[in-house]
C-alpha cells in the first residue's frame, strides 16, 4: 500500500530528501507522494522513512493504493533495476 499525506502537513520539508525513491514532491498546497514510486520503504528500509520524520505526524496509508508487501517489494525491484 502507498503512503498518503494528509492536509495536516505543514509543508516542512523533510519528508522529501529521506524518501529513496523520489515518490515525494511539493504539490498544490502540500507534499504528495506518488503511489507508482511509493514502496513504504520496502527494500531500502525497515519503516517508512517520511513517517519516522513526519513532525505532525500527518502521513498515513493510502487506501485507494492497497498493495502487500510481496507488491511493494516487487515494485522496489522495479525502479532500482
């Protein structure tokens, strides 16, 4: 399942350098992550490393992006070839 950053994000930014896989970008108003490069870490790190920093604690998972860990897992294979 890919993460999810709610509106209660303060737009910090430190969640943005500590994702390995590039899935978090300034959006509109707040930090989005994108759920085709999202793997909650899977592969590079044993928790989510924007939930570890998340000062607000704003980051959730994102439930219209259900994945299990064999998915994410593959997708980590995916984009680090």
């Amino acid at each position: 399942m890919a993460l999810l950053i709610g509106d209660e994000c303060i737009n910090c930014d430190v969640c943005e350098p500590e994702c390995p896989n590039g899935a978090i970008s300034q959006g509109d108003e707040i930090y989005v992550i994108n759920p085709g490069l999202c793997t909650e870490c899977v592969g590079h790190h044993d928790k989510p490393q924007c939930i570890e920093v998340c000062p607000v604690d704003c980051i959730s998972k994102d439930r219209d992006h259900v994945e299990n860990q064999d998915a994410l897992y593959s997708k980590y294979l995916r984009l680090t070839g």
